[in-house]
C-alpha cells in the first residue's frame, strides 16, 4: 500500500485512479527494491512529500516527473523544425560577423593589430597608465605564446559586446519610457540573469549545429544583454526632473530631451552598464567553448579535461588579462566622460 491510497480512497478516487491500467516502465527505485526482494508498493519510512512520483504511487492517473520533463522535451522537439525554419535566417549574420571578426582579427600581423589595439585603448581612455599595462599585458600573451588565442577571444568580445549595446540601449530606452513595458521586461530580464550558463546552451544544440558560430553568439548575446539594458533604464529614469522641465520650456521635441538631455546625462550609467556587459561576454566566452567558441576558453577547457594544470591556470591567466584591459579602458573611458560633464 502507498502512503497516499487513504486520500484518493477517502476522495472517492479510488476507481478513476485505477481505470489508468498499465503505469508504464519502472522506475529506478522500483527496480532496486524489487532486486533487493522488497516490495515497491510497501508504505516504508516517513511520509514523504505529495510530489508527482509520490501521488503516482498511489493513484496512477496522476504522471510521473519523468512524463512531465519526456513531455516537454516532446515538445521542444516537435517545433524545433518550425522554430529553426525562422530562427535560421535572423541569426545567420551573427555567425558571417562572428567567423568575418575572428578571420580579420587573426589575418591582420601582429605587428600591425596590437599597435591598432594599443591606439584605440589611448584613444577611448586617453590615460597613460591604462595604456601601458595595455601594452604590457599583449607583450606578455605574446611571450606565452597566447597571443593568438587571446585575439580569437577578443574578437568574440567586440561583436557580442557590440550587438548587446546596439540592442540593449534602445530597448533600456523604451522601458525607461513605458512603464508597462517595464514591468512586462523585468522578469524576463531577472530570467535572463539567473539562468545557470549552461542552461543557455541546451536548446540552442538541438537548434543550431555546434560547428556554427550563432550558437555561441546567441548564448553570450542572451547572457551579457541584461547589464546593459537595466542601466540604460535606470540612468534615463534617474535624469533629474527639473532639466527635463527646463528643455520642456525650452520648446524641445521628445527626440532633442532625449538625445541633447537624457542620454548626455545617463552616459555614466549606460557606459557602467557596457563595462558589465563586457565582463560577463568574457565569463560566457569561458562556457561557449563547450559549444566550439574559439579562444582561451578552450584552453581552460583542456586543462579541465585532461587535468593539465599548468595549461588551465596560464589560459585562465590571460583571460583575467584581458578583463582587466577591457575594464580598466572602459573605466577610464567613463571617468573622460564624467570630467568632460562636469567642465561644462
């Protein structure tokens, strides 16, 4: 007897729950007590949780955790053709920029890409120290031989982080103006952020093939978007009120408050939002690489698998390298434009 018969008897349940015949394949805890010569029906131990498998148990109308996770993935599998026929075509310039950045980044010699990368980094942060560990940190990816890989990295970095801002900016804008579609943002924002990494992964492998780049572009896209959209809301929401009332007495349109005013005025926390979204581009490109993203991530990977300590812990080196540049030249860009607002 099963720890929940006396409910569905005292319910009146009792010929409903047995008019489901055969309860399907064992499960693995039946199996083990049948092995064991005990009898899997036998009410034994405290009373467990009224959980699917429990309830099961007793009455077999009620479906197991394994016919609900068997169901969805049915599924999942039965519009997959459907939902790959229109997924295909939208996110197939994601994989021409990924495969064009990454042959660019790797075709250009070396002596001619880190003076390039070394330009831009005085450039946007025109601070000196910033550059110089710039210029200290490529010399030594390239004196371990990781140079290459780390430019591989890099260039997965620019185009994710590039779309995320493209994307993440207007739509940060347009909840900041409706508040319904705030609202209606949020938890699909608090999902995005929360999902484990990993996760990301499962339904793109069964979409895309792992030899595509969209895989992982999508994967480091849905992940590192998050940042960057609620800062852009929240520094639009933050501007102060009594500017937005001058430009209105001014006579300006929606469109001059937002790109003379508002936007001038959230610079520091839409670029903190960037610099977010940039440092979890570089944690996803570590995940991608189980799905083929080329990089140091691969070498981590490596490391892991083979127990290569030295290789795993020089790789991870280089990453954390290319974070603090990526960090310290964005901040450095946020601190110009906060000096350049506040001169005025």
């Amino acid at each position: 007897m099963a720890h929940y018969d006396g409910v569905f008897n005292a319910l009146g349940l009792r010929d409903w729950c047995d008019s489901a015949g055969n309860d399907g394949p064992m499960t693995m805890a039946q199996l083990l007590a049948r092995a064991q010569g005990q009898d899997e029906g036998a009410t034994t131990g405290p009373l467990p949780f009224p959980s699917l498998d429990a309830l099961h148990e007793a009455c077999a109308k009620i479906p197991q955790t394994r016919e609900v996770t068997a169901g969805l993935e049915r599924f999942f599998l039965d519009i997959k053709d459907n939902l790959k026929l229109v997924l295909d075509p939208l996110t197939q310039p994601l994989s021409w920029m990924l495969d064009g950045a990454l042959w660019l980044f790797t075709s250009i010699p070396w002596w001619v890409l880190i003076p390039m990368l070394v330009a831009l980094c005085w450039y946007v942060s025109r601070s000196r120290p910033v550059t110089v560990f710039v210029i200290i940190a490529f010399a030594f990816l390239g004196a371990i031989d990781h140079l290459e890989v780390a430019i591989e990295t890099l260039s997965i970095i620019f185009v994710c982080t590039g779309l995320c801002v493209l994307f993440g900016v207007p739509i940060g804008i347009a909840m900041s103006k409706n508040d319904r579609l705030q609202k209606s943002g949020i938890p699909v924002l608090d999902l995005l952020q929360t999902l484990p990494t990993f996760v990301y992964l499962i339904p793109l492998i069964f979409l895309f093939s792992v030899t595509e780049s969209k895989l992982y572009g999508i994967a480091i896209i849905l992940y590192a978007i998050v940042p960057v959209i609620r800062l852009t809301d929240l520094g639009i929401r933050l501007v102060d009120q009594d500017v937005i009332e001058a430009a209105n007495a001014f006579g300006m349109t929606s469109r001059q408050k937002l790109f003379k005013v508002e936007i001038p005025l959230a610079l520091p926390n839409i670029m903190a939002g960037v610099n977010q979204t940039i440092m979890m581009s570089l944690a996803m490109v570590v995940i991608a690489s189980l799905v083929s993203a080329p990089g140091l991530g691969v070498l981590v990977l490596r490391g892991i698998r083979n127990l290569e300590i030295g290789v795993g812990l020089i790789a991870g080196l280089g990453i954390v390298l290319l974070a603090v540049i990526l960090d310290r030249v964005s901040k450095a860009a946020l601190a110009r434009v906060d000096v350049s607002r506040s001169s005025r």
